[in-house]
C-alpha cells in the first residue's frame, strides 16, 4: 500500500482543484469543496474556539496594536496564539476559516487503518508503534473473526485511546473534555449579556450610588439574565413565600454565575491554545509593559463600544436585550 504524505496534500481556493482535508471535531472528517468545510466548521465546537477568543481582552488589545505582525507582550504563549491565529476582529468567521482555520485545524497525517500483510518485509517496515500484528484463518466465519479480534483488542483497552480525538494530529487538538456544544453556546451567551447590560455599563458610567445599590441592580440583572437566556425555566416565577421567592432568585443566579465561571476560564485558556478548559489555569505573570498599560487605557472605550456576541445568538440575545430593557 502507498503511502500518502499529508505535507504533499494541496489545499486550493478553486473547488474544481479542493482535495478533500482531515478536520476532527466537526460532523464529517473530510469535505469535497472548502464551502462544504465551512458550512460544517461554522456550527462546529472550531467555531466556539474561534469566538471565545475574540472574547478575549488581552488578544484584542495584542491585535490592536501589533504593528509589522510582530505582537509586544511578555507571554510568548499568546503571541503564538497571534502568529498562528491573527486577526479574529477583523473578518468573519468564513472568511477566517478560508484564510487560517482550515490549514491551522487540519490533521499533519492521514489517520491510521487496517490493512493487510503481504509480506515478511511489509511486516516489520514502517512504524509499528500503536500496532498488533494478527492471524487470521480465512475458514473461521466472519462472525468467530470478530469475536476473537476483539477478545485481542480488550487485552490492550489500557493502550488504546478514550476519545477519538486523542489521535489528533492538529497543531491546535481538541481537548479532551466533555465539552458540549450547547453548553460552550449557552456560556457564551451568559458572558456576552452580561458585558453588555452589567460589565459595560459600570465601566462606561460613573455612578453615585452606594455600594449597596449597585449590588442590588446586579443581583437584580443576573436574574433577568438568566431568565432572558431560558437557564432555569424552573426558578424564572417569583411567586409564592418570600422564602421560596428567596431561594429560586439565588439559584437562578447561582446558576448563572456557573456559566461566567466557565466563560472566563475557556477565555484564559483559548488564550494560550487549549479549548474547551473550563479550569480556571494558573495565574498569568503581567503580559505588557508599563508604556502598552497606558496606551490600552487609550483604547478601553473602543474596547466596550464591541459587540462581541455571536452571530450563532443573535436573534436569542436580541430577545434577551428586550426583556432586560423592558424591565421584565
């Protein structure tokens, strides 16, 4: 059997000359037209990749101000994620994936199959690490076959990958996580409502209230937050004793506060290459100068001014602004 380099596989834009790619995490392995990857890449766990980091403050700052595509920070972590990734501000998501996505994604290698030995020499050529050779009588039934191949295989369960995706040859692999999509919506979602009718305001605004009435309004927002995104149907009616009012209103925003936690550790992780992660990673030393601290400050109200929600939720966000701002 001939091998394949991936290295000679050739990506063009033109669909008459497209071979099909290798891209895990999405619903097919390969696509024949690059519209048909994308198509699949943009409901893809890729494409919440994608949109937490340009959740991220930090990158976009680095995107911001990177001149002659040399990023200036102190974490070479993130300028790798610059270098490889670019500018997620400046297209849509489409246009990225045809531009970067789909060659940053892609597997190095064609994934390994089963083949047939024809020869003493074919036996102990190539790379056997990760491989069993076996026997098989051709008179047993097919059925025998397979109960015997896989009495094999259990003895060797402990070698064998848990999660298909641990065979990812990406340079940018899935983490193995449970990860479900509409989890990674869903959190999304909560981070970006929040911003916008919570996070957003307080920066932009300078209040005179006491400490205690901007608790309150909060309180009362992460409520109308997690009942604008549907979180807990089973605690949006504030009805009946004021204990029973009490306690559905906390865990509505118990709840809620859940999904800003993973948010913003899927953003502290997109941030140095590993999605989804929803452990908070360690403390990140500073990542910018004193002089690039001032010039950030520059850009705070450019950076508020964003809106940074997906166009997967926009009509649900959409509905959700109106219940806010209706005082529902």
């Amino acid at each position: 059997m001939t091998s394949i380099d991936a290295s000679q596989m050739i990506y063009s834009s033109n669909n008459d000359e497209y071979e099909k790619p290798r891209q895990k995490g999405m619903d097919q392995f390969g696509h024949a037209t690059m519209d048909e990857e994308v198509a699949d890449a943009s409901k893809s766990i890729r494409r919440w990749w994608w949109e937490y980091l340009r959740l991220s403050k930090d990158y976009w700052l680095l995107c911001q101000t990177t001149k002659g595509g040399i990023p200036e920070t102190y974490d070479q972590r993130l300028a790798q994620i610059y270098w490889d990734f670019g500018n997620v501000h400046d297209c849509s998501f489409d246009e990225w994936w045809r531009r970067t996505g789909s060659e940053l994604f892609r597997e190095q290698r064609l994934p390994p199959r089963v083949q047939q030995i024809t020869s003493v020499e074919s036996a102990i050529s190539g790379d056997r690490a990760g491989k069993i050779l076996v026997e098989i009588p051709l008179q047993l039934s097919k059925e025998t076959v397979q109960k015997q191949i896989n009495g094999i295989l259990e003895l060797y369960q402990d070698k064998r990958p848990s999660n298909r995706l641990e065979t990812s040859t990406s340079r940018y692999p899935i983490n193995v996580t449970l990860a479900r999509l509409n989890v990674l919506q869903k959190s999304h979602e909560v981070f970006c409502l929040h911003r916008e009718l919570i996070a957003k305001p307080a920066a932009m605004l300078k209040s005179n209230r006491s400490r205690l009435d901007i608790e309150f309004q909060e309180r009362a927002d992460l409520f109308k937050i997690g009942k604008a995104l549907g979180i807990s149907p089973s605690n949006e009616r504030l009805t009946g004793t004021k204990e029973e009012i009490d306690r559905r209103a906390n865990s509505m925003r118990q709840m809620v506060w859940v999904h800003m936690k993973r948010a913003k550790a899927l953003i502290a992780n997109v941030e140095h290459g590993v999605f989804p992660d929803d452990e908070m990673p360690e403390m990140t030393p500073p990542r910018f100068s004193t002089k690039q601290e001032a010039q950030h400050k520059e850009l705070e109200a450019q950076w508020l001014s964003l809106d940074l929600s997906s166009s997967l939720s926009e009509k649900k966000l959409a509905l959700a602004r109106r219940i806010h701002y209706d005082g529902n």
